[in-house]
C-alpha cells in the first residue's frame, strides 16, 4: 500500500516513456517519488506502449547501429523537418543529452537490437527497442519498482493546487478510496497530450475530427495540460497541429497502434469518396510521405479516402493487418468501396493514359511519372490494369498533439509572465512542442521523454532538497 | 481457411505479427514468420513448434488482452503445438491418446508395473521376487537378461518407428521434401540451439512465467531434465555394450561408469523434473494451454518417477526389495518407451526439427 498522508518530494504525473525516465532519475537523486498513471495497469504509458525506437546522436557505429550519427546532422534533420519551428537552445540541447541517454537507458534495464525488418532506412539513426515499446515500459517499470518508486494505476488527478506558479498538491480521484489530496514538494508533469479527447480538438478541426482515429489509448486526454495552461503556465505549439498518418479506416477508434499504418500510397493512386485523385501520390519518399497523408485524408469529404493499386504491386510493401478490398473489375471493387463506378473508372483510364514510360524503383525518386492530369503523379506511376484490382480505405490516424507547456534547459515550466516555476517540471509529449513546432522525424518523441524526463527527475529532486 | 479454428486463430495472429514485427529480435519464431506473407497449416504447425513458450512476446505485446486485438501467441502456438502431436500421430489411429493423455499414461504405466510383478511372479517362485540377491546377475535371477533386452529394445524400437513416421509427416507438413539429406550445417546449428535452448529466454533476459519478472529458472530446471535423461540413457547403452562387450553383467559397483552415469542423470532427473512441475503450477493461468496440462504432468511424472524408482533400486538392490523395485523401476522405463511417441516427449522431437528447418531457411534467407 502506498501511504498516501506523507509528502512526496516528487510527484510525477503520467505513466510513459517520460514519466518513467522522470521518476527513476529523480530516484537515484534520493528524492521520494509517487508515480500517477491515469490508466489501467494494462495501458499504462500512454503512447510509449505502441512506439519501436529513439532518435539519439552518436559519434561512432554501435552494435546496433550502422554508422555516426552526429549531433549536427540531427540537428540539421529537426531543422529540415520542423521548417525551423524549434526552440535552437533548448533542440541543441537535447541532441546532446541524447548521446548520454544511449547508455543511460540500458542502464535502466531497457534492450536495444538493430533495427527492424522493413526499416532498414532507420538502421544508422535509430535504437530499436528489443521487443517494442512496452517491452521498453515494462523495464523502465520493473526498475522504478526496483529503486523503490511508488506507482499508483487508475489514478486519474483532477486538480491541481497551484499558487503563483508554486504546486502546492493534487486531487486524486481512485476507483477504490475515492479522493484524496496528494503532497509533494515538486510535481513532474509528464501526462502527455490531447489526441484522445475528441472534444478539444473538435475546436480545431470541427466536426471532422468525429472521423479521426486516434492511434494510442483513450486515456491521453490532456487534463493535466488543461489545468496547467490554466494555472499560468505559458502554452508552447500550434493546437491545431497534429501528428496524423493515414491508416486503415477499418481499424479501432482507439489504440490500434503502428498495425493498422499503410505505406501502399505510392504503389497506386488515393481517391476521396468521389473517386477523384487530390494530391500528387508520388511527391516524396517515406518517411516524409508517410506524415503527410494523415493531413491530406482530413481535408477530404467525410474524412476518407481509398489507396487503389493492382495486383502486381501486392508483395511491394509490408503485409498488412486488413486484408485489401479486391475487384475482378474496377467497377466491382468500386461497389464495394460504395464509390461511384463511372468515376472510378475515369479517373483510373485518365490516371493510365497519363502515364510515361520509365524505370520504377521505389527506393529512389524514380522518372515513372504522369504526364497531363492534375495532380500529376511525380514518380512511381505506374498502370493500374492487372485485376484483380485492389483497395484499402484510409483514415487520419492521430499520433500526438504539438500543443504543450513551455519549459527551460531544467525542464522546468515557464510561466505566462515568463518566470520559471518554482517547483513544476514537464517531460515528454506535454512540452514536446518546445522542440518541435511542427512535422515529424521517427523516433524524436521517444528522444525528447527520455532526455527531458531524465532531467525533469533530476532538477526536480534538487529543488525538493533546497 | 484452415484444417481447425486452432490454426485459424494462429493464422491471424501471425497476420496481426507480421504487420508489427516488434518481437523480431525475442526467438525465431517472429524471423520465420517475416519470410512469409501466407501462412499454410504446414507453416503454422513449423511455428508453433518452433515456440519455446518463453512468454516474452506475450507481456511485451501492447495488443495482448484484453486488448480487443486480443493477441496471445505463446498460448495460440501451445495450443496449435499439442494438436500438431496428435495431427503426425503414427499409427493415427492412436492420436486420441493425445486428448487424454495424463489418463493414458498414467494407466499404461501402472499396468506395466503390474506385468511385471506378476510376470516376476509367475515365471519365479514367490521367494526369488521377495529374496536378497547380490552379485553379478542378481537382477537377472527375476528376468533373464535376454528377454530383458528383447523387450526393451523391441519397445524402444516401436518408439523410434513411430517418432520417425511422425517426423516424416510434420517435414512433409512443413513443406521440405521427404528423404531430403539435410545439410550439416543446419543440422549442427539445431544441434547447439536445441542443446543451449537459445530461444527459451525472453530474447536475452530470460522466460516469463508467473508475472512479469523474467527468470532463467525454466531453462535450468529444463537443462537438468533434459541432460539428466541423456545421462540416463547413457547409463543404459554402457551397460549392455558393458553385457555384451565385456560379458561384465549388473549390478555393478558404484563407483563403475553406468552407475555414475546413472546416478548423476538420476539426480537431475530428479530436480528436474520438480523444478519444472513447480513451475507450471505458479505459471500465469494467460499462457496456459488447459487442455495440455494432463499431458505435461504425465510425462514429467513419469521422468519423475523413472529416475525415483532407478535411486530407490540402487540404494536397496541389495536388500529384500530389489525384487519388487525392479519390477517398479523396469514397468515405469517400460511404460516410457511405448508411450514416448504418444506424449509430451514428442516435443522435443519435433522442436529439433522446427529448429533444423529454421537454420536452413536463415541460411537460403543469407545465401
């Protein structure tokens, strides 16, 4: 049982990636730490649950990466992929830290092995975890356990007791033991973003977001970040961004994880619900491509849209879990896709005559091209007139939100005044925006918990000792 | 669709896997499964025998249950495991004896026991079977030596014919043609990953049983059997090349080769064996396969049972009860080697193979 009367020095809210980093660090400090994870025992960590690996800078080749990766070549990637929308100070600081972090994170019991099949791109630049992402959590879990880290499961806080950006206490709300209000001398906020709460981001997105799926669990509301932006803390990143993939329409609403992705789009044609084409299929190479599709499948008609292709592409990509939808004909599949069979058809003899000859290979920005229609289809385009013709329905899927609290080189919170907080902290997916103001590079927000969540722990148990 | 909902279920568990592949690097059933996008019931039946059940990919997995994708490999793959024994069952007629197993066994081998001290019985007066015998031959004085050796051989080699007839059908299942000479390489790669049980360890920290701790306490307990009753088995051959080399007849001393031999694998066949029953019992009720659980306490009682009663001969064989505990001893190895090919111990075999198959396949994947 955890004694719920006494005073932590750190109160850390949240249960992933983030959280854990915070709590483990801050307990090798010495302080005294209570973990609140908002879900079930099952969900715990938030998205770190369904992430592979982490982003981190290295001079040399290790025995599961390829080759250097230095920080200035990270920090040139961030740039590339945020169009400079990051705080320099605080990114270059993080590609430091990442270095560390390396080993820091084995020495918490966590495994790394090269880089899965299928992503040999990622092979020099990312750590893969052995076993994924919850093997990752469980490790981070057993030495927080270990250390002497209380954790409390479904342990959903419900206020925060924050006096001119001092934290003062939280109102946890149990299933079994009701309220109670919790005490500690520095709170670590590591409570990820909004994604799940359908509610918010209908105030940026309208009604559209009724059709987006949100790719982690249901518990990523972004109450703690709510309270804190409504205590003063000073907010960080565009809140109508977010990170979208398109992946299967037939997958869960919730937490169906990285299974349900598709990165078929440039194998074919994407049509909205009015069978028409509506942007260049063949613009760039994955992993760019892959973070674009989300956006572009939320701006169509009721959020939908199908990647069409033929039979001969079947074995060019990842199996999927969803089997594709097929048609002897392509007013067969059209049918059963409930889209109108004419334009279907048209779109598909226009998308065929406009193809040029040439030389496919799809891991270069190959000359198979079209030629006459817009949008064009700048590389890969290839026929699509081998049935049996073939379908998958895509949807956005929803990663994380940008919008966050702003924090220091401490991890510490800035208020709106722009001071620093006396005694709050955030990690991870809740201050991510700091670093990255918009898109995406695999394995950054698994970077970012880790390197600010060690250093969160850290600051925060120096402050409860003062 | 598949020959049963077993392989039905494996077969979308795998789709669900290999749109996934986090669990690449734990064992060799998720690289297997990569260098396929189909999976027949041959290839499902090659998978799940190349499961060890370390439980790894099943507290690792962020799809397990109760998530709704309900993803639960290492009980799906036991389940499908124990239905592929019965599936190569040779002759098929006795597959059903896979469906009862702990009450097959468990009859077979009480039976034998009575055969034998009633055979011990009927061919001797009452007073051999109760008498004290020492010295070479003693144990003959109950059973000649040659019908001992007739019969056991001849039950060992029914239980070879038939494991052989099963292989023959799991290889021909798996896709690889019958009577191919399979190559060295492949063959000694099995060899050390079957020796090492290199995958029976979570990808490197070790199996998950009861929660999620991982511990290296099956794989020891599993050594101690497994090399236990290669030690035992040994102590056997020595003995009869001892017979009929050197016309030296047992009981020997104890400090000569077939009961050193003996004793030592008899000590691990006796830790063994608990070790493993203790296991199972404290083994998370998720990863169970149920309706095996007959059968594998059948067949660790019954390794159990021959190292037990093999000690009890050798501490007593000098005493009155050497008649009746050779009986025991000689009824339980005997229930053992016809049921072999009807049991647990088929695991063993068709595991090797998986693992044969597996090596050569990495090995084409690298040529």
């Amino acid at each position: 049982m955890v004694d719920l009367t006494r005073r932590f020095d750190v109160l850390v809210i949240g249960g992933g990636n983030a959280a854990l980093c915070a709590a483990i660090s801050a307990r090798r400090a010495g302080a005294s730490v209570l973990v609140l994870e908002g879900a079930p025992k099952f969900y715990r960590g938030g998205n770190t649950r369904h992430t592979r690996n982490m982003r981190c800078a290295h001079d040399a080749a290790t025995e599961i990466l390829t080759g250097p990766y230095t920080e200035e070549e990270f920090w040139n990637d961030l740039l590339l992929v945020t169009g400079g929308q990051t705080d320099e100070q605080l990114a270059r600081f993080m590609i430091h830290e990442s270095k560390d972090i390396l080993n820091w994170i084995v020495e918490q019991g966590v495994r790394w092995q090269p880089s899965l099949g299928g992503t040999l791109s990622l092979g020099r630049t990312n750590s893969f975890f052995l076993g994924g992402g919850r093997a990752m959590l469980n490790a981070l879990y057993r030495t927080a356990e270990e250390l002497g880290v209380d954790i409390l499961y479904d342990a959903e806080v419900i206020d925060l007791n924050i006096e001119h950006g001092m934290f003062l206490s939280a109102q946890l709300k149990q299933p079994v033991g009701g309220r109670t209000e919790v005490r500690a001398s520095t709170l670590v906020a590591a409570a990820g973003g909004f994604e799940a709460n359908i509610e918010w981001l209908k105030q940026y997105w309208g009604e559209a977001a009724d059709n987006f799926l949100i790719r982690g669990t249901p518990y990523n509301r972004g109450a703690i970040l709510k309270m804190l932006l409504a205590k003063g803390v000073q907010d960080i990143g565009d809140p109508t961004q977010c990170h979208a993939v398109a992946i299967d329409a037939r997958a869960p609403k919730f937490d169906g994880g990285i299974i349900t992705r598709h990165d078929s789009v440039v194998f074919g044609i994407v049509v909205n619900k009015h069978a028409e084409r509506f942007y260049d299929e063949g613009e760039d190479i994955w992993p760019k491509r892959y973070a674009i599709w989300g956006r572009l499948v939320a701006a169509q008609p009721d959020q939908i849209a199908y990647i069409i292709f033929d039979s001969t592409v079947v074995t060019s990509f990842m199996p999927t879990l969803f089997p594709p939808i097929a048609g002897a004909t392509i007013a067969e599949l059209a049918g059963k896709l409930e889209l109108d069979a004419a334009a279907l058809e048209k779109t598909i003899t226009d998308f065929n005559a406009a193809v040029q000859p040439g030389t496919f290979d799809h891991t270069i920005l190959d000359d198979c091209r079209t030629e006459g229609i817009t949008p064009p289809k700048t590389h890969w385009a290839r026929k699509i007139e081998t049935p049996p013709y073939l379908a998958y329905p895509v949807r956005p899927g929803i990663t994380f939100t940008y919008l966050g609290t702003r924090v220091n080189k401490q991890s510490r919170m800035l208020m709106k005044d722009g001071k620093p907080s006396a005694n709050m902290f955030a990690a991870g997916e809740i201050m991510a925006g700091n670093v990255l103001g918009k898109g995406y590079a695999a394995g950054i927000g698994m970077t970012i918990g880790s390197v600010f969540g060690r250093v969160a722990g850290r600051e925060a148990a120096k402050n409860a000792r003062n | 669709m598949h020959g049963t909902r077993t392989l039905q279920e494996a077969d979308r568990l795998m789709t669900v896997c290999n749109s996934c592949r986090y669990c690449e690097g734990l064992c060799a059933v998720f690289p297997a499964m990569e260098m396929r996008r189909a999976f027949s019931d041959g290839d499902l039946n090659y998978l799940a025998n190349l499961c060890h059940s370390c439980g790894a990919c099943y507290t690792d997995c962020q799809f397990s249950p109760p998530h709704e994708f309900n993803v639960n490999v290492p009980k799906t793959l036991a389940v499908a495991r124990a239905e592929s024994y019965a599936a190569y069952a040779w002759p098929h007629a006795f597959s059903g004896a896979f469906a009862r197993n702990g009450l097959v066994i468990s009859l077979i081998a009480a039976l034998s026991v009575a055969a034998f001290i009633f055979g011990f019985a009927a061919i001797n007066d009452r007073g051999v079977l109760t008498g004290i015998h020492t010295g070479p031959g003693a144990f003959y004085r109950l059973m000649p030596h040659n019908v001992m050796a007739l019969l056991f051989g001849a039950a060992l080699l029914y239980a070879i014919l038939a494991l052989a007839m099963g292989v023959r059908a799991f290889w021909r299942d798996i896709g690889e043609p019958v009577g191919m000479t399979t190559d060295a390489k492949s063959l000694l790669q099995a060899v050390r990953d079957a020796g090492e049980l290199r995958y029976l360890d979570g990808g490197g920290v070790g199996c998950f049983n009861e929660d999620d701790q991982p511990t290296d306490r099956r794989k020891l307990y599993h050594h101690f059997t497994f090399y236990g009753f290669l030690l035992c088995f040994a102590a056997t051959c020595v003995g009869t090349l001892y017979h009929y080399l050197l016309a030296r007849e047992a009981p020997y001393a104890w400090w000569d080769l077939p009961v050193v031999l003996g004793t030592l694998g008899g000590v691990g066949l006796v830790i063994g064996p608990i070790g493993l029953l203790s296991e199972k019992w404290k083994r998370d009720r998720a990863l169970v396969d149920e309706q095996a659980r007959g059968m594998d306490t059948a067949f660790i009682l019954m390794l159990f049972l021959t190292s037990i009663t093999g000690l009890a001969l050798l501490l007593w064989r000098e005493s009155a009860a050497m008649g009746p505990l050779l009986a025991l001893h000689l009824g339980v190895v005997f229930a053992l080697f016809i049921t072999m090919p009807y049991g647990k111990f088929v695991h063993g075999i068709y595991r090797f193979v998986a693992l044969v198959r597996y090596a050569r396949e990495r090995q084409m994947m690298a040529e």
